[in-house]
C-alpha cells in the first residue's frame, strides 16, 4: 500500500470562520467520521484543522498566505483508490469552494 496526503483548501482557515453551533458541529463532525470509516484500516492520520502559518525561508520568517487549512494521510492501493476516497469527501461541501489535493507519498531511500 502507498501513502497519500490529502492537503485541504479553503478560502479562510477554520479559526477565521464563523463558528458552527453545537448540533452543526455534530453534524460536521459525523460526516468526517463517516469518511474516516469508508478509509477504514487505510487511515494512517486522521490529521487536523491548521492555521495561522509561518512561511520559512533563507531571509527569515513571515505570514504564509496559503489556504492550506488541514490535511490526512491515507493508505491506498494506487491513486485512483486514493482519488475515489477523496470523491464526496466532507471538506467539499464546506462553504467557499473547498478543494482537496492528493499526494503520493514518496518513500525516502534508506528510510
């Protein structure tokens, strides 16, 4: 099995978004699980909402205006198993336009 990164965009990062209420975070929140149970046993990371970045450079530091605002790591057979899993995944029904990327992970020599 492979691994795959899913990189989550939206168009502002879950702090700056309006809070859900309680029963829409359920919601929510269900839906994301029901996703991670399609995975199944290829869930390697669920992940975690992110925000607030720092860009790093050789200059130094600074804000990072990238929309990246989670991710997951999944194990599947190839990528369009991947694709497949990512395909009426939760964050695409986040308001705003949400997109996922996916990523093979590259294995690292020697590792």
């Amino acid at each position: 099995m492979t691994k795959y990164v899913f990189i989550y965009h939206a168009p502002m990062p879950p702090a700056d978004a309006t809070p859900p209420s309680p029963d829409q975070m359920e919601a929510m929140m269900g839906e994301w699980h029901a996703w991670a149970g399609r995975v199944g046993d290829g869930m390697v990371d669920f992940g975690t909402p992110l925000g607030y970045g720092k860009k790093v450079t050789t200059s130094g530091t600074s804000d990072s205006n990238n929309d990246v605002v989670g991710y997951s790591i999944i194990e599947a057979s190839d990528m369009d198993a991947a694709l497949a899993l990512a395909q009426g995944h939760p964050h695409l029904n986040m308001p705003g336009g949400c997109e996922i990327e996916v990523h093979e992970a590259q294995p690292i020599p020697g590792m």
